[in-house]
C-alpha cells in the first residue's frame, strides 16, 4: 500500500520507502522544555482509502501500511466489547460500552503498536528493536520478539511496576532499567538505535505506533456493524493511543466509511495532566512531576502532546481530568460491578466518562452510544491493591469452623 509521511506542525510531506521517525526541521526545534515538535502521521493513499468503501469483506489489515505477517502467531485484536448491565442500569446510560483491550497477548493495548512495529522490522530485514518504555509497551514489544524471533532492547525507569518488568524478562528482552524517569530511558533508548542500529519503537517517534493503535477504532466500526459511538473515552499519558484512535475513525471517514469521527474525550489524573492543560491554556509546557499512581500515564513531557491536543479539537472532544482517589474507586467499581478488572490507567477512563455523566446525559441524552477503551489488564499492577484490599484469613478446616465463619 502507498503512503507518505506529514508532518503534524509544519504539514511537509516526506516519501520515502526507509523508516522514518521525525520531521527534521521541526525536531530541531525540540529544547526539552515544552511539548515535543517533529511527529509525523502516515497518510494512506486516498485514492485506496476510497476504494475500500466498495469492499464487501473489509478487514482491520486493509488499513495498515504493512501487511502482517502471520497473525496467528501474535494475535492481536478482536478484543471484547462489554455492555456492563449493572453499571448502564446505575449511571442511566443505556449504550454504555467498554472495549476490553486488557486481553490482548501481552495483557494492554500496546500489543496493537507493537503488532505493526514487528511487521514493520520484518518487511525492513530488521531483526533489533529498541523502546522505552513505563512498561506496558515494553512488555508488549517483548512478547511481540518472542512470537517473531526477533531482538528487543527496552529501557525503563527502574521505577517501573515488578510484573511488568518481570513479563518482558520472561519474554527474554534484554532489559535495561535506569536509574531516571521515563524521559531519560526515552532519549537514552533513541542514542541506543543511533549508535547500535535496528528500529526504534518509542512510542510516538516511530509513526507507526500510532498507526498500529488505530486498528481498535477500525475494529470497533467492524463489530459494531459498520456504525461508531458517538463518544470514546480514552486514558491519556503521552498521548499516542488517544491519537491513534483518532487515526483510525480519520481513516474511516476518508474512505467514506463513517461521517463524522466521534467526539474523543482525554482522560487524565490530575497529577499528570499536561495534555488536559495544554488543551485548556494552548500552552504546550512539560510538567514539572508527574505523581500519579497510575503509572502507565504518569508523564511529564507528553511525547504526542501536540498532535493529541490537535486531535481532541478535531474530534469535537475535550478533556476530563481525574482525582487519583477516582482512579482507584473506578477501578474496584469496575471490578465489583462488572467483572472487569483492570490496572489504575485504564480505570481512568472510567472515571473520566463518570465524572462527564450528568453532561453526557444533559448534552446528549441516555441513548448516547459511549464508549471507554479499558487499556491494560489489572493482573499487571498486582501493588496497586496493598493496603486497599484484604485476603482473608484462613480457616480451620473442619465444619465447626466453617460455621462459626458464617454464624450458622
Ligand atoms: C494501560 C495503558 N493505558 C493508557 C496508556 C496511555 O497511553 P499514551 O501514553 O499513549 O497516552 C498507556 C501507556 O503506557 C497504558 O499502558
């Protein structure tokens, strides 16, 4: 398939058959203070965008700039969409849905970035892939290398949660934790593949991560009958899922497939909330610490901070910030009344989309069709429980003790 690169702040266009990571003028911009400039979005062919509108049987693949190569031995997508009865009943709104991407192969929606960065190395002849990573992305390339045989090198913070780390290792990545935030394992990795060589994967300067996120908006069109919500909540931290899914209903509408992108909503915790800010104030400035206990979106200088901020206007969406606490009640709300159980980043959706209830109701009315992209798995933050959650004592095991455990 045809594509070029543009760039999304000075909108040049770049061909070229090579991997390309940045619009070179504008990256030279980059200070390290403010939002980083120079990303780049792929844009399909519009005149194959179109045809696809007569095609009968249309996949998520008839939209990604590499085929993939054996699916099956990676499979990513077709994640559940839940209709949390008790939840709809409880808030008034009737079409309420989650997309279930915690049960994608490595457990979060980072396995859709990394699905195509491995097609990507494959069709190249490239077998050493580099990332940074707060861990999600770092386990999902990991599982990604292990599925395709190929080399993934991933710095971390080495702050970053056990389980996480620990999947990428079993995986068999060579991990490298280090001793400074997630910035600092960014530029550290981005030296890496100047010097080593192989495909970087951060998330955001290789374009197709954000082209990889966008199958969840291609698939959800499909399962729900070639028809979208008219609102999709999407947990925000660098800010590249949140643009992906925007890329994926722009692709929709540019093949004439849907009318209007849905109205997007970046969710963030208050304590890091430097997309929901930017878009309020139009000042693009890093943060100076990010606190929030969901790690997966505690980000201080959001590495698609700009193009995410433009997407939320696009979209005719906004931005709903979180209180911490909201994260954790959200996410044993979700756990406790609908069976989903999910890490903190991915319950800010949720607590985002609860806090927006009375104006999507009062906006909208309670037949809106709302979604929230559910991220990550709770099994990957097992930590995010201590002190909130008991085990239960054990039992004598005999019948005496099982009735005085129930007073029977
Ligand atoms: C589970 C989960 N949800 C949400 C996000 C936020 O995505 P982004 O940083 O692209 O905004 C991440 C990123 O690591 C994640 O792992």
């Amino acid at each position: 398939m045809k594509f070029v690169y543009e760039c999304s702040d000075c909108h040049a266009i770049y061909e070229t058959d090579e991997i390309f990571y940045q619009c070179p003028k504008c990256a030279a911009l980059n200070d390290g203070t403010s939002f980083s400039k120079g990303n780049v979005i792929v844009k399909l062919d519009e005149e194959y965008l179109r045809s696809l509108k007569r095609k009968k049987r249309l996949t998520v693949g008839d939209f990604l700039p590499y085929e993939i190569p054996h699916p099956a031995a990676y499979p990513v997508g077709n994640t559940p969409i839940v209709e949390p009865q008790r939840l709809s009943d409880e808030y008034g709104l009737k079409n309420l849905t989650f997309k279930l991407d915690g049960s994608l192969p490595s457990g979060s929606f980072k396995d859709r970035a990394s699905q195509l960065i491995a097609a990507q190395a494959l069709h190249h002849k490239e077998s050493r892939i580099a990332l940074a990573s707060t861990g999600n992305a770092g386990a999902a390339m990991s599982c990604a290398g292990a599925a395709y045989g190929l080399e993934i090198i991933l710095f971390v913070p080495k702050s970053a949660p056990l389980n996480k780390l620990m999947q990428s290792v079993l995986y068999g990545a060579t991990v490298v934790p280090v001793d400074g935030s997630y910035d600092d394992a960014f530029a550290l990795s981005i030296a890496y593949t100047k010097e080593a060589g192989g495909i970087n994967r951060n998330t955001a300067y290789n374009p197709m991560t954000i082209e990889g996120k966008k199958s969840v908006s291609i698939e959800l069109f499909l399962q729900m009958g070639r028809t979208v919500p008219d609102v999709v909540y999407v947990p925000v931290g660098d800010g590249c899922i949140f643009a992906g899914v925007y890329k994926g209903f722009y692709d929709l509408k540019q093949a004439g497939l849907i009318a209007k992108i849905p109205h997007l909503v970046a969710a963030q915790s208050r304590e890091s909330n430097a997309i929901a800010h930017a878009w309020q104030t139009q000042e693009f400035t890093n943060l100076a610490k990010a606190t929030t206990r969901a790690d997966s979106i505690s980000v201080e200088s959001p590495a698609n901070g700009r193009m995410a901020v433009r997407y939320i206007s696009e979209s005719e969406g906004w931005a709903t910030e979180v209180a911490d606490h909201e994260i954790l009640e959200a996410q044993l709300e979700l756990a406790k009344e609908a069976g989903v159980f999910v890490e903190p980043a991915a319950a800010c959706a949720w607590a985002a989309l609860k806090s927006d209830q009375q104006m999507l109701l009062d906006r909208f009315g309670e037949e809106v069709e709302v979604c929230a992209l559910l991220t990550g798995t709770g099994f990957k933050d097992m930590a995010a429980f201590d002190g909130r959650i008991e085990i239960p004592a054990a039992i004598e095991n005999s019948v005496a003790a099982m009735k005085a455990r129930f007073s029977l």
